[in-house]
C-alpha cells in the first residue's frame, strides 16, 4: 500500500484569555506608521504632507484593529481612542495652520536676529509648556548651537506671587512685560480658550509696549485674534488635544529656528 503525504499546518499562535495578537499587533503597526509619518514630515520639510499622511495611516490600521476580532480590555479602548482622536486633530492641524505658522516663524526670527527675546507665558498646562519651550530655544532642541534668548514668564515664584498678592492674579504677565520687554521682542502666548484675563492684559500690554505678539490657542480663539500679530489656532475644543498640538507646533518652530538661523 502507497501511503499519501500530509503536509502539517504551521501551529496557530495561542492567544491569552480575552486578548488578540493580531489585533495588537494591527494597533502597534498604526501608531508606528502615525509616528513616522509625523518625523519623516518634519525632517524633510513638506508642508504638513507627512504628519497627515502618519495620522491617516495610523488611524486605518487603528480601526483595522477595531475590525480584527477580539476584545480589548478598557485601558486599550481609552488609548485606542485617545489616539484616534489625537490622530483626527494632527490631520486637521497640518491642513489648516501652515500660512499662520510660517508667519509666527518669520516673527520670532527677525527678533532674535535683531538681538530681542521671545516672552512666554500660559496658565497650567500651558505654563508647563511655556518653560518648556523657553528651555528648547535656550539650551537646544536638536543642535550644539548658540543659545536662543527666550524667558519664560511663569517661573520666578518671588514675582509671582508678590504681583498676585499685591497686584491680583490678573496682572502676573502684564508686570513682567512692563519690567522685561522692550520693542521688537515677542510675547509668546499660549491659552487653550484665549480667554484667560491675564493672557490678554499681558497681550494689551506688550502691544502697547512695541512687542510683536503670538498667540497660540483653540479652535476660537476667544479673544485674541484682536491682541496677536500671529494666532495659530488649533482646530479643536478639546483642552487635551489642543495643548498637545500646542507643544508639537513649539517643537517645530524650534526645529525652523536652528535650520533658519544656520544653526543646524
């Protein structure tokens, strides 16, 4: 008797109780391909191409996991959608800020050619960013290079708590504008809502003073479209989101600011 051959099936991967392989693998692949197409934009200079390209990308492998079966624990369903929607405001963003970001660029350059500081200053998670983004520019970003002057308006607890306790709450950035700025400086402004009373009285007073003014903000913008030279505004209502554009736009004008001044 000719006995046949049987060829054997590659065993099946055994999955832990509740979860899915494939499908975690399907999400890794999709943030992945958001983060590389947000760096591959940045670096070679298109206009917003790569981080939306990223951002589509991420979100159809993101949803591919969706489709995949399985389940997913609650914790993965919250990052799940939190990226997701990170992912939709990222699009948006590199689609509608680009003409508002060039010209925030071109402000801060001339300033700190002609020898002037960039002014920054927020409340809460935007005062985190503000220092932040003053350390980037005077220590570096990506670059050994010189230092880039910028201060950050939030930091000196002497100040400000003397100005809230004798001046008001109101009048923490304006007091500093008054002592610090001089023409040709920028005030640097960031305010999820640009609602914030002393965001704008800071912004009324560095106008006054012949600073350039930035501000960067929310899909409104509350009132400071009237206060800012420049206001890039990040289309979306949501603190979270916004704040997170918000950095990611200081991140990148750092990187123009090191290639525009010849410092990369």
């Amino acid at each position: 008797m000719i006995m046949s051959k049987t060829t054997s099936s590659p065993p099946t991967p055994t999955a832990e109780p509740g979860r899915a392989p494939v499908q975690r693998l399907q999400c890794n692949r999709g943030m992945m391909a958001a983060m590389q197409g947000i760096a591959d934009g940045i670096a070679d200079g298109r206009e917003g191409g790569g981080v939306a390209g990223g951002a589509q990308a991420g979100g159809a492998q993101a949803g591919g996991a969706q489709a995949g079966g399985g389940t997913m624990d609650a914790a993965e369903q919250i990052l799940l959608r939190e990226l997701e929607e990170h992912g939709r405001v990222l699009e948006k963003t590199a689609q509608q800020v680009r003409g508002d970001f060039g010209r925030a660029l071109a402000l801060i350059e001339e300033c700190l050619r002609g020898g002037g500081k960039v002014m920054l200053f927020g409340n809460g998670g935007s005062a985190a960013d503000a220092q932040h983004l003053a350390a980037e520019l005077v220590v570096r970003y990506r670059h050994e290079r010189r230092a880039l002057a910028a201060l950050a308006l939030t930091t000196d607890t002497s100040a400000l708590t003397a100005c809230g306790n004798d001046l008001g709450f109101e009048a923490l950035f304006e007091r500093q504008i008054e002592a610090l700025g001089r023409p040709g400086d920028v005030a640097l402004a960031l305010s999820t809502s640009g609602k914030s009373p002393n965001v704008l009285k800071a912004l009324r007073r560095a106008r006054a003073d012949g600073l350039k003014t930035i501000g960067l903000s929310g899909a409104g913008g509350g009132e400071m479209p009237a206060l800012c030279d420049v206001l890039i505004r990040v289309p979306s209502s949501v603190t979270a989101r916004i704040q997170e554009m918000h950095i990611t736009l200081g991140h990148a004008l750092c990187v123009a600011l090191e290639s525009r001044l010849g410092l990369a």
